[in-house]
C-alpha cells in the first residue's frame, strides 16, 4: 500500500511500487517463500490490489497464481490467505455493467488447493470501513451520497499517514439493500461460501467492520442453512440487480451443520497453523459452543438465526464462560506467538539491517517495537522446525 500513501496504485502485478524497485510480485513470491522456508505455521495474508474496483476478480486470479508453484511446509497444502475475498471479484468494467464474477473465482479454487480465503460477507446495516487502501476511502467518501443508505454527499471521512508505508483511511458506510451496488456485493460473499467445495478453504467472516459487525453471524448462517431465507431477501427487499447480476439465486446449496462447522472453526484453526484447535480429538483445547439445534428437524430460517444467536454453553480451556446466553465467567486470553528456528548470526544481521533502515527513515526509537514479557500475562508459543 505504498504507493496508496502517495495516492497512486499498483493496478497489475508487475507495476513498481512507488520509490520502490520492487513489484507486487516479487513482494508477494518474496515473502511466501521465506515463509515456507522458515516453517511458519500461518501462511502469508494478502489483501489483493484493485479492492472493491469492477473487473479486479481477473487480477485476483492472477495474485493466486504467483504462488502456485510454491511448496507448502508443514505438510499443509495452502501457502497464501486472501483476505475479504468478496471484495476482489468483481466483473464488468464499471458500476453500471457491475456483476458478480464470484463463479470465476470459485472455479479456480475448487481446482487448486494452495490458496485459502475469507469472504468479508457483506450486512445491510450501518458500519464503518477501515482500511490502508486511501485512494478507495477517498472514492468511497464521494460514492456514499449514492450508494449510501441516507447517507449525505461528502460524508466524514479521515485518511492519514504516520510513519508507515501506507496511507490508512476510514469511512462510516450504510450497505443499503435497494442500491444494487451493495445488494450485489451481498449476493457475492455468499456465492463464494456456497459454490466453494472445500468449506476449510473459503472461511466465513464480514471483514469486521468493513463488511458488516461479526454480530451477525448468526444471520449468515441463516442464509448459508436455508436458501427460503435467501430467496425472500432476493425477491422481496434487495434490488433486482442481486439476482440478475449475480448466481446467487440459481444456487440450491444449503450448508450442512458440518460444513458450517469447516468454515467458521476447524478451517480457521488449520488456516492459522492451530493444531490442538478446531477439533475433538485427544489433544484439543477445550474450545467448544454447544447450541439448542438439531440439524435433523429441518429448522426454518428464523429458528436457525435465534439458535446461534445465544449459545446454550460456550467452554474456553475447558472452563464455561457462558451459560444459557448469559456470561458467567471472562478468562485470560492467550497471547499467540511464533518463535521462528533461526541462528544467531543470521538474526544479528538481519536486526543491524532493520535498525540501519529505521535509523534512515523514522523518528520512532527501533526500541519502543518489542514487546515486553509484561504485556504477555499468559502467552503461547509455536515454534518452528525450520
């Protein structure tokens, strides 16, 4: 996001960052290589160029290609998350001919297993966007009088640089469900999590707040479950454009409790390299959500919303943090971090170099950044094999 900063973009994988000599490319097969040679148990996480432009679903396929002849470490089979993939498939050439390319995209991972994702699912609700694509705030900032719900032309927007290699905006936002701009966008993220083979691969999340607050998940799910649920959004609330423009509506899909499962607990934990996460095996954190739901008796719509709406218990490490929708206990969180297998001359090297950066290019000590033990009450540590 460099060049954001000086709101310019990158619009191709081999254009140069600006003042830099280096591409998208090389940035991105850069890091995934160390990434795999190091070991680490997270993939690389990429938030794609061209977010939220029409047409940015074929660069989106090119970023998944950089890396395709990358080999997995750890015995996984994926070397790179993208992020709110909703964003990034997008077809036509403008927001009048705008469209879901979601179709495109889902072909390509059903037949590659290297890339994992999140959808960054769209709400119809008031929220605010943050992000360190500046040039897309500042054209969100003229567009929402437009495709705002009740918003104004010029709402308030900030976009700022402090010493980094980005320039961070935010923008409060309405997905408005007549406009058929948001209502596509809609369309999109639940294409993507229903057309996906692989649930572990395609995790559900809204971009939180970018998308819509993670509170409503329970009405994602909803939707995924029951596709009455969907069809009476689509015929009786949303612009005419979400079925038009989109295949939402041709998808018979429901998810299973089992699929949801994939993509909202084990895909995630396998996604960050969590082994004793995401499952019920010997071994496994306690980590578990029991639910008032019998997938069997062919819930409707508005019953599966409420059923994950309040948990009947949800254990953490084995302890019940909540109890019949109410909380009754609030446990340390784990602080989790890696501690990469490298040796001391080859961390003394890279260290000289960083400082010798930092000295160059900012006024921030290089000794405000580490992170103290105090600060990690109750940590834990994945290391490395590499």
């Amino acid at each position: 996001m460099e060049s954001c900063g000086w709101g310019k973009n990158c619009e191709s994988l081999n254009d140069h960052v600006t003042y830099f000599d280096v591409t998208p490319r090389q940035i991105i097969e850069g890091l995934a290589n160390a990434n795999e040679k190091l070991g680490l148990p997270h993939t690389i996480h990429v938030h794609a160029n061209n977010l939220g432009h029409p047409g940015n679903y074929s660069h989106t396929i090119e970023t998944f290609k950089t890396v395709e002849k990358i080999s997995p470490s750890l015995g996984r089979k994926n070397v790179m998350h993208i992020t709110h993939l909703q964003f990034n498939c997008y077809g036509g050439t403008g927001w009048k001919d705008f469209e879901s390319a979601a179709s495109k995209v889902a072909e390509y991972l059903n037949s590659h297993e290297h890339i994992t994702t999140d959808v960054g699912q769209v709400i119809f609700t008031n929220t605010t966007t943050m992000t360190a694509d500046g040039p897309w705030e500042y054209a969100l900032h003229h567009i929402s009088g437009v495709s705002g719900w009740g918003a104004k032309p010029g709402v308030k927007w900030i976009n700022g640089q402090v010493e980094a290699e980005c320039g961070s905006g935010l923008v409060p936002y309405i997905f408005n469900p007549k406009v058929a701009v948001n209502a596509i966008q809609w369309a999109i993220g639940l294409e993507l999590l229903l057309s996906v083979k692989n649930k572990e691969q395609v995790l559900l999340t809204t971009d939180h707040p970018n998308g819509g607050p993670f509170t409503f998940y329970p009405r994602i799910i909803k939707w995924l479950m029951d596709k009455k649920s969907r069809d009476i959004l689509l015929k009786e609330e949303l612009s005419p454009k979400a079925s038009s423009a989109t295949g939402l509506e041709n998808l018979d899909t429901e998810l299973t409790l089992y699929e949801l499962v994939q993509c909202t607990r084990s895909g995630t934990a396998k996604c960050l390299g969590l082994p004793d996460k995401g499952h019920l095996g010997v071994g496994a954190q306690a980590d578990i959500c029991l639910y008032k739901f019998n997938p069997d008796k062919g819930h409707k719509g508005i019953e599966i919303e409420k059923a994950f709406t309040n948990a009947a218990y949800t254990i953490k490490d084995g302890k019940i943090v909540v109890k019949d929708g109410k909380v009754v206990a609030t446990p340390l969180g784990d602080t989790i971090w890696t501690k990469a297998s490298v040796s001391d001359d080859l961390m003394k090297s890279v260290i000289q170099d960083i400082k010798e950066r930092w000295r160059d290019h900012y006024s921030i000590n290089f000794n405000n950044y580490p992170v103290q033990e105090a600060y990690l009450p109750k940590q834990k540590i994945i290391t490395t094999n590499s």
